[in-house]
C-alpha cells in the first residue's frame, strides 16, 4: 500500500534582503505574501528506506551545494536516499537572493532555509500515513507566452521589450499549456487531501524589478487558493519553462498576480476534481548523474567583455526586466574563467503508475521538455526545472544559432541540449522498463 504524507514551512526573512530574479538597487522593503517551503514524502511501504521526496521551495533558485547539503542531511534524518529526494525552487522573481544572480548572496538566510527544508522533509516523513493517489492534466494557456519573438530585421525580440508590435514577424515556438497533477489523499479518508502537487511550465515574475515586496508571485496565490478550496497542501513545481513568461507588458502588478494565481488555480481544481485515486499504485523511480561541457567564451566574445568592464568599472545597473551589456560582460568573464570545467547534471525520475515526474537542474528550453514528455514511455510526463541545482538555460541548437536573451545567458555547451535529452529519456525508460518488470 502507498504511504504518504505531506508538510509546509514559512521561509519569509524576519529581515529586509537583497532579491534574486531582476536586478534590483537595494534590498526588499517588506512581503506582499509569505513565501513557503512544501514537501511530500510518497513510499511503497511503512518502511521507507525506499521513499521518494519532493520539495518545493519558493525561491527563485538553489545551487548545487546548497541542494545538495539539504538532500545529505534530510536522507540522514530520515533513512531514504539522498538521489530519491527533489529539491525544486517554483522561480519566484521576488524572493531572497539564495543564488545572487545580481544582487550579494544572502549567506545568513540560506543557511537558515536549509535547515528549514531538512525538518519539513522530516515533518511530512513523520506524518506518512496509507494513502491513495491518482493523477491527470488540465490545461492553462493564458499565463505562459511564447517569450522568443523574430522581429522584420531578424532579430530575436523578448516579450518584455517595448518593440513596435506591427515589426513583429511571430513567435519562434509554442507554449506548454499542459498542467500535471498528482492527488494524494488519505486511503481512510479519501475525502481529506494529503497533497496536490502540479506542474506547469511558466515564469513567475509578474512582480518585475521595480518591486521590492517579497512575494511567490502567482504560483504561491495558486497554492494559497487551492489549500484553503481542498485543505491539504498544495504544492507547485515548475517546468521546462525557459522560453515560457508571462505577458511582459501588462498586468505587471498586484492585480496581474492574481488574475494570473487564480487561473492556474482554476485549471488545477477542474482537472483534480475528475481524477481518481487507489491506494494500490506502485512507486519506482531511479536517478543518474553525468557531466556536459561548459560554454566556451571566444576571444572576440572576451574582448567585447573587457571593453566594457573597462566602461562600467564592474558595476551594474538596475533594470526592470531582462539584462544590459554591463552583466553580460561580467558573466562573459565569469564563464570564461571556468571554461574547461565540465558541469555536472543530476537527474531523479519518480513514478506512480502511468506518471513520471523528471527532474533538471535549470531552465530546459520548452521544446526540449515536450520532446521528453512526447518520447518518453509514460501516458504522462511532467518535467520538474529548477531541480537539485541550477545550470542555467538549455536552449536548443536552434535557439542559439538565433540568438537571444536566453542564449546570451546560457552557461552550458551547445551540444548540453543533446546529452540531457539522451540521458533524461534514457533515465525514463529506465524506470518504465524496471517498473513493469516488477525490478523496483
């Protein structure tokens, strides 16, 4: 019989902090909402030296090393494996500086998260109970756009940028409007909700960068509505969102959160009323780490970089969306200093029945996701970005031959977007195959 169970903590800073997500010129000035830590615990058994874990964390990202010390201490805590344990940021554009994209790192209250994420693994351990779970997929296609715009001159335009709406040729790909829902419910009491759990690929900065009020942004309204409509814990993850944002010329306010929280709310609660739960569904999963190469920097690319840096003395501006020269510049020195490392990439898959949830550290472009979801064995397929670490984008090889933003940005080879493809649908079938056989 499945075993389950599900917790939630309050990671708001008790102190204003520098803010990851935009750049931004001073700290927050205070919390529009609470940020939250959810996290569900599913087993095959009472014993759960085999249990699998997911947490979502609203933050806009975690590193590596931080990820990895919570996994440590919580598969300490609680006897199950380390590689068995997700640890996933919703990529909030308004929470604490965890990573400092641009802002200082707020070491102090990391150090505090971390220790708050191990003891809500532990908490929804210590609650695991016989539960019965099901799972479907509702659609939402309201929220995310297609962000990579070709404009009449051939350049790639981002959605946020003020451009002449009549020089736009089109979109340069679809959205994802698919949401994933995984329902656990106590096998007693099947009317009383242990978790909701959905995914859906989308970019949480509604709130730009001229916001200054901690907040989880639409998928925390989302959560918050839909706990106190079902009772439980609701709990968001996020997708293949790195082509994916919200409409980055209107609603960029209070009242955009939360047409945009109530809509993914709505397409959650439509899809998990009409799915069905058994307390007789088996979990398997199974997890594989690998290494890409690092983007290279050429010297031409270095040079420009240099010029700059020499410009702006290392410093860099405040903007409400995107990024100037002046970061780029500082990151093409970054990544060029780190060149000939390779990046590592840890990947857990978990699966109930015909649901497979896989995890990717970082901003896997869409159409790389719905070529897993497509591909991969399982009638349903959710991919968990933001995951056990961050790598930044993937962009697809024809994404960087296009150029763009999120080209601009990436941190990984151009040959990244192969390998993940290979090992994820690898990992995929790896599960499928054990699964049916009985190998669990």
């Amino acid at each position: 019989m499945m075993i389950a169970g599900s917790a939630k903590v309050d990671i708001t800073p008790t102190t204003n902090v520098w803010m990851d997500g935009m750049i931004r010129a001073h700290r927050s000035v205070g919390a529009h909402d609470p940020l939250f830590a959810r996290a569900v615990v599913l087993s095959n058994s009472a014993d759960l030296a085999g249990a699998f874990a997911i947490v979502s964390v609203d933050v806009c990202a975690l590193s590596d090393s931080d990820s990895d010390c919570v996994r440590r201490a919580a598969s300490q805590a609680t006897g199950f494996p380390r590689d068995h344990i997700i640890v996933a940021a919703t990529h909030t554009h308004s929470g604490p500086a965890t990573i400092g994209f641009f802002s200082p790192r707020e070491t102090d209250y990391v150090r505090e998260l971390s220790d708050k994420l191990v003891s809500v693994i532990v908490r929804a351990a210590d609650s695991a109970k016989p539960a019965a779970v099901g799972y479907g997929r509702g659609r939402e296609d309201t929220i995310s756009h297609y962000r990579r715009l070709l404009a009449d001159d051939g350049r790639v335009v981002m959605n946020w940028e003020p451009y002449p709406e009549d020089r736009i040729v089109k979109p340069l790909g679809e959205v994802d409007p698919e949401v994933g829902i995984l329902k656990v419910v106590d096998a007693a009491r099947p009317e009383r909700l242990i978790c909701l759990l959905f995914n859906h690929a989308g970019h949480p900065n509604v709130l730009s960068g001229d916001n200054y009020l901690l907040s989880a942004d639409y998928p925390g309204y989302a959560a918050q509505l839909l706990e106190s409509e079902f009772g439980g814990i609701a709990m968001f993850v996020n997708g293949a969102q790195g082509t994916m944002d919200i409409d980055g010329l209107k609603d960029r306010d209070f009242e955009g959160l939360t047409r945009t929280g109530t809509a993914l709310a709505k397409s959650v609660a439509d899809a998990a009323g009409v799915i069905s739960t058994s307390a007789h569904a088996t979990l398997s999963g199974a997890h594989v780490r690998y290494s890409v190469p690092a983007r290279g920097i050429s010297d031409n690319d270095m040079a420009w970089a240099e010029k700059v840096l020499a410009e702006t003395g290392g410093r860099i501006q405040a903007l409400a969306d995107g990024v100037g020269d002046d970061y780029k510049a500082a990151l093409y020195k970054e990544l060029r200093e780190t060149q000939e490392n390779d990046v590592s990439v840890e990947q857990t898959c978990m699966a109930i029945g015909e649901m497979a949830f896989i995890s990717f550290p970082g901003e896997m472009f869409t159409e790389i996701g719905s070529r897993i979801k497509a591909a991969g064995p399982f009638s349903h397929t959710g991919i968990i970005g933001l995951a056990n670490g961050y790598t930044g984008y993937l962009p697809t090889r024809e994404a960087i031959a296009q150029g763009g933003y999120e080209v601009d940005m990436r941190r990984l080879d151009d040959s990244a977007a192969d390998q993940v493809l290979e090992q994820s649908l690898a990992l995929l079938r790896k599960v499928y195959d054990d699964a049916h056989q009985g190998n669990l």
